[in-house]
C-alpha cells in the first residue's frame, strides 16, 4: 500500500506511535529523565558535535567538577577549556562558559527558550531542547537528525524553515520533550544516513521514503532575496556573530538581516551563491535590523574577525576592507 503523506496522516497518532516507541527503545543515557536546565545544557553542548558514547563518558565527570551553573561561571577559562579536554570544538566549551556566567549576571536561569537564546552562543535548536525537556515547554526542535527524519517523511528535500515548521506541526505538547528526544533518537538509531532500517521503524506506514534515498536525486537550485543592513558610525561597523550551533557558519560574523526590505533604494546590490541556493543580495545603508544582537566593531578589526564569504565580500565591495 502506498505511503500516505505526512500531512494527510493522522497527526495524533504519529505521535502515539513515536511516543510509544521511544518509552519502548530509548538507549539509557546519563542524561536521560533530568531535568535539571543546567545539567540538560551540558548535554545539549557537549552533544551538538562530539559522538554520544564519548559525551556518556565525560558528562558526569563533567558535572562533578562544575556541579552548578555558580561553580561553572566562577571557573577560571583554562580550567573550563581542560576539563573539556577529548570533547573538542572548544568553541562550545567556551560558549557554555560565557552563558553560564551571563545566568549569574542574571540571578536566575532563564524560564524559556525565548530567555535561552538570548544567552551568548545559544541558537534556536539549544533553547528549545533545553526548555522542552526542562519545563515542558512546547518548543520543536531540529537537528541533523530530524531534518533528516522530517525529509523522508515528506519524500523531499526541506529548507530549513519548513523544517521548523512541521516539527512544531508533528510535536505532541503534552509530552513536549521526550518527544523531541524521540525524533533526535529516531534519526540517531533507526533513520540513519546511509541505510535506515525502515522494518524497525515505529512510523513507516507515514513515511514517504521508506528507504528510498530521496537526497540521492539533483537537488534545484533555490532563487531567494536576501536584505541586509550595514550600519557604519565613526569608523565601526555594526556585526551580528551567528549562533555557534548554527548548522552552516557557525560563530561567524555577518551584516544583520533585515525582515522587511525598507523603502529606500539598496546601497549596493550584488549575487552570491551557498550550497543549492542562489541569492539576490540588497544592502541597505540605512536599514535598522531590529532585536538583532550585534556589537559595532572598529573596521580595522573586523579584518580580524571570522566573517561570513557574503559578509566579507560586501566589505571588500565597499572598499572597507583590503584584500590583504
Ligand atoms: Fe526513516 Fe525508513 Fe522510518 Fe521513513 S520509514 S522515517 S526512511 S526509518
């Protein structure tokens, strides 16, 4: 019998099934049932780029060394960085570092995943892992793993906002965070990238796949608009720095991005292309981004700064950069 599409199959039992698996086959991992938001941080950083057999080796040595988000911000940098050491990626380590030390300044952990991502290097797929399985909050998540799921689901590659979309479409908010680790778990263990094993998979009668390497297929190139904002006072530059668990260009640095294209005429307009997708690229001089975090940065030393091919193009463009 043919697959019946994502959106045509009954929503309430994808969840049912999912659920029902994941109370049935979930691997026992140190982190599993807590829900401590510190503690689920931790995991949630350590596990973004290191494999999880070496995180269940180092995360409670980990939390014994730094037992509270306190004795995490009073640490000394070279004490975080060694007791990091094996997990790699040290950026993360000194991200968790940074939002530790801003809960302090804080004086309470944040109580969403809104308040998370305002913490330094939390991004969208961090605050809502933490908060779903922390507070219960209904906040989907997507990584490598549930696009991955979501796009043999649907029998087509996804951008990543439709992605969003149909893991906050799919999530059961009564159980909010185990059904995020059910997917995570789902794509970790059963829907793996090279050969998923549909025969033990609990939602194969919904998937489109079923096997059936979609991502084999010549992707389209995509056409998008891209308006940005370059603001200069004084000799800086206003930069906005990308989440480091962004999944492309991490920690990178870039022109903010403007939501609405302004009335005015762009500055300069140029082309640029990333992976599959080619985009139009309007810079505004004028253009304000709003409830954007950035920082104005002397343009002397933004030459010094890991900054984005579009980002650094745009500079070099405007002659506010050399090419040396
Ligand atoms: Fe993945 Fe196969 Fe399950 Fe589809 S049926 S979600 S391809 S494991």
């Amino acid at each position: 019998m043919r697959a019946q599409a994502p959106k045509e199959v009954d929503v309430r039992s994808f969840r049912r099934r999912l659920l029902r698996w994941f109370d049935r086959e979930q691997r026992v991992l140190p982190w599993r049932g807590e829900k401590d938001p510190y503690r689920i941080l931790v995991s949630e950083i350590m596990l973004q780029q290191t494999r999880v057999a070496v995180v269940g080796q180092r995360y409670g040595r980990f939390l014994k060394q730094f037992p509270t988000v306190a004795t995490l911000a009073r640490a000394r940098e070279q004490t975080v960085l060694a007791a990091w050491s094996g997990l790699g990626y040290y950026r993360r380590a000194r991200a968790l570092h940074a939002a530790a030390k801003a809960i302090q300044q804080r004086r309470a952990f944040p109580a969403s995943a809104k308040e998370l991502q305002e913490l330094p290097g939390v991004g969208r797929y961090t605050a809502a892992a933490v908060a779903s399985i922390a507070y219960g909050e209904p906040a989907a998540v997507v990584d490598g793993n549930v696009k991955r799921v979501l796009q043999r689901l649907r029998g087509r590659n996804l951008r990543d906002e439709e992605c969003w979309a149909e893991a906050e479409r799919l999530l059961a908010s009564d159980r909010p965070g185990d059904f995020n680790q059910a997917m995570m778990e789902l794509g970790a263990v059963v829907c793996v990238p090279a050969r998923p094993n549909c025969s033990e998979c609990p939602v194969t009668s919904m998937c489109i796949a079923q096997g059936k390497d979609h991502a084999q297929k010549p992707q389209q190139r995509r056409k998008e608009i891209l308006n940005l904002s370059l603001r200069r006072r004084n000799g800086s530059i206003f930069l906005k720095q990308r989440a480091w668990d962004s999944s492309v260009m991490p920690s990178m640095w870039e022109l903010p991005t403007l939501h609405a294209r302004p009335a005015e005429k762009p500055a300069i307009q140029l082309r640029h292309s990333i992976i599959n997708t080619d985009y139009q690229v309007n810079v505004f001089a004028n253009g304000a981004p709003s409830l954007q975090q950035g920082r104005w940065i002397e343009l002397r030393s933004a030459r010094r700064l890991p900054l984005t091919g579009l980002a650094r193009k745009i500079l070099l463009r405007l002659e506010l950069l050399s090419s040396r």
